[in-house]
C-alpha cells in the first residue's frame, strides 16, 4: 500500500510509509497537514 497525502488542489505531497500490522494498516498522519489521502493497493 502506498498512501499519498494529498494538498488542497488535489496535489500529490510527499508519500509516507504504512506498515502492515495484525489487524490492518497503520499509517502516520500529522506529519503533513491535509485531510485527504490518496491510496493505492499493490498486489
């Protein structure tokens, strides 16, 4: 999975690194102020 934070245009911002737990996914958020998210599942 690779999550992209995204600005308000839509933007792609740097991507941060999610890790696979147990139960689901964790990803790290607050480093980079928005409110949306752009994720892509690789399999």
């Amino acid at each position: 999975m690779n999550p992209t934070p995204l600005d308000g245009a839509s933007k792609s911002m740097a991507p941060v690194k999610a890790r696979l737990l147990e139960n689901g996914w964790e990803l790290p958020i607050g480093e980079q102020p928005t409110t949306t998210y752009l994720i892509q599942v690789y399999r």
